[in-house]
C-alpha cells in the first residue's frame, strides 16, 4: 500500500499492469534508457496488521551507466545499488528495462534485449539479492513484455500494448489522489516564458538592491533581514507569480546571492519556520533536522511554491547570474527525493560556475545516493 495525498493506493504485487503504471508517478516522469528498481518491504511491523507489503525504494539509473565494465564506473554503481536495496530492507525487487533495444531473435521467442539492457539484465539475475526472472520486465516502444515467463506463452509476440498500463485502474488512483508524471526526464524541468520588459525591470531592480549593500554600511544585517523577508512574503503568498512585479523579483534574486539568506531560504522549505526567524537564530538545530534521521517531509504546498518561485528566477535573471538559483532548486529537488531533478538542475548551474560550493555539495549527495534526514526513516521514506 502507498499514500497519494493521503489517499491509500493498494497496489497487487501480481500484476505487472499496476505495478508499471505506478512506477512513472513514483519517479516523476516517464524513463527512457533505464533500469528502474522497485523494493517491496514486510508490512510485519506496521500499525495496520492486513498489510502485508509496503513499497519501499524506487530508484533509477541510466543504462548505459550501469552497464558500464569500469571498476569506478558501472561496477561501483551496480555495488551501490545493492547497497541501498539491503539498506532499504528491501524483501522483494522488481526491475523493470526501459529500452529502445529489441531482442536479437524475437521472431524465435527470445525476449532478452540486446545492448546496455541485455548486460544490466543478466548482472542483475546473477548478482541481485532474490532476483527473480518472474519479477523482471522490459518496456520497449509501445510495449512491454516479461524478460522470461515461467508458463510460456505468457506475452504475445512483440508483448502487451501499453496502453493496458494507459488505461489501468491504479493510473487513475494516482490521478484522482493528485499525482503527475512529466513525458520524459528532460521535461522535470519548468520553462517560465516572460516579457522582456519585466526581465529588464528585475534586472534593474536586483542592481539598485545591490547598490543599497553598499549604502547600508554597519546596517548589513538589516539589509539581509529586508531580504529575507521578501523571500517571506513571496513563500506565503498564494497568488499568482505572473503578477510578481520586476522588483519583487530582484529582491529576491539578490537574497539569494547572499549565503546567509540563501541557506535560511532552504531551511525555511525544510523546516516551515520563516525565513527571517532562521536567518537570526540558530540554524544548527534545523541544519541537524535536514540531515539527521528523523523528522517529517517536506510539505508539499511550501516546497512546490518555492520551486515555482525559483523557476519564475531563472526566467527574469540577467544572463549568467542563474547558478545560484539553480543550486537552490537542485537542493529543493533533492531534499524532496527527486534526485533526477536535481542532477537536471545541478548540469544546469555547474555549467555557469564549475565550482560552485552548494552545488558541488549536492553533486556528490546524488551520485552516491545520499538521502535527506526525513528519508532515512523508513515509517516516511
């Protein structure tokens, strides 16, 4: 069983039709080119005594990269994807190829696909902790089959259509409980289309707020604290962001620009205590909540406001002033546990400044699977 705004989905374990049209929601968009892992824990220990399963981690790695013979490359990848399945609790494992590759011989039955997805597939039925044939499918194209089938014919030639999964019962659960899916990784990411004039506007304006850093002198907290609570009033607003006015938006690009604000804007999200109340007490206790075991999620509404927020940013800021914005939305993405949002989002402000510290930290959080606090406690992961 797993939660969709607070609205219980029963998944069945035996049926390949649900459980690949729950996977997209899960990820946040539909895979191309990957191997996706899904891990199915013993419900032995929860509150409701009739649920027997519970989904556990869902995670995705390119193909190509798991395929990989290098020692530092694939080969580490392949050991730390096992790694985080037994960390996980992981009981049961279900992988599923999303590959472009048809089998070698399909017009003789044969169902294993060539290239990366063929080396990924027989790794996984060598080395995979319970790895089970039964419990391995691959989607290509328009369609998706079993990678072997213990009571042939189970999939017709060429497999079942997709639009069985289209179409199937807990796609429309996820729906109706308020989840989405984007077509593809590279649609994870927002493009904000605004006039040239506002652009201009919040250039201007970012300009005279960083003149006025100048002009405070000694009053440099009171100039941050101004930012910090634009970045307050922009956070509780439920209005629109296409009505932000030029210099609502400098405010807060310059906010950002400022470590102090910046890092209260990110515990801010984590936390839901206000900016302006981060940025004058002390962090450490909410530093420890982001990165310690424990502790709720994010909340949604706080976090996909900030998001949305950020990406209005990017569209209005001068050109090549948006690494910053884009390390915050990196950290947002993987604090919610969108970790191909944030690899997105991270490409998007390495390739800006190379060496950008908050950036660099989060880089190295993603590649070696580092999760938030919240997600080290599985009752909420």
């Amino acid at each position: 069983m797993d939660t969709a705004n607070n609205t219980p989905v029963v998944l069945r374990l035996d049926d390949p039709v649900e459980l690949l049209a729950y996977l997209p929601y899960r990820l946040g968009f539909w895979p191309e080119e990957s191997a996706v892992f899904f891990a199915v824990r013993s419900g032995a220990h929860e509150p409701e005594p009739e649920v027997r399963w519970r989904p556990g981690l869902v995670a995705r790695v390119d193909l190509v990269d798991l395929a990989d013979p290098a020692p530092d490359g694939g080969v580490r990848l392949r050991r730390d994807m096992l790694g985080h399945l037994r960390a996980d609790g992981a009981e049961i494992v279900f992988m599923v190829l999303y590959t472009g590759a048809a089998p070698a011989h399909a017009e003789a039955g044969d169902r294993w696909p060539t290239g990366p997805a063929g080396t990924v597939a027989r790794w996984w039925l060598r080395e995979g902790s319970g790895a089970d044939p039964s419990r391995v499918w691959v989607v290509s194209g328009e369609r998706y089959r079993c990678l072997e089938c213990d009571a042939q014919p189970c999939c017709p030639p060429g497999g079942h259509p997709l639009a069985r999964i289209r179409q199937s019962r807990i796609g429309a659960e996820m729906v109706f409980g308020g989840m989405t899916y984007a077509p593809s990784r590279a649609d994870l990411l927002r493009h904000v289309e605004v006039g040239a004039a506002l652009r201009t506007s919040a250039v201007r304006a970012a300009a005279r707020w960083r003149r006025k850093q100048v002009r405070a002198g000694g009053s440099r907290m009171a100039w941050l604290s101004t930012l910090a609570a634009r970045w307050d009033q922009a956070l509780v607003s439920t209005g629109p962001l296409d009505r932000a006015t030029g210099a609502d938006l400098g405010a807060l690009l310059v906010g950002l620009e400022e470590p102090l604000v910046r890092d209260a804007v990110l515990l801010s999200v984590a936390s839901g205590a206000p900016v302006l109340q981060v940025l004058h007490d002390d962090g450490e206790a909410l530093l420890a909540q982001v990165f310690s075991p424990g502790g709720e999620p994010p909340e949604r509404d706080l976090a996909a406001r900030a998001t949305d927020v950020l990406h209005h940013l990017v569209a209005v800021a001068a050109r090549g002033r948006t690494a910053q914005v884009w390390a915050v939305l990196a950290w947002l993405a993987w604090y919610e546990g969108n970790g191909a949002r944030a690899d997105l989002c991270l490409h998007q402000c390495l390739e800006q400044d190379p060496q950008h510290r908050l950036a660099s930290l989060i880089r190295r959080a993603v590649d070696h699977g580092i999760p938030p606090g919240w997600a080290r406690a599985r009752s909420v992961a």
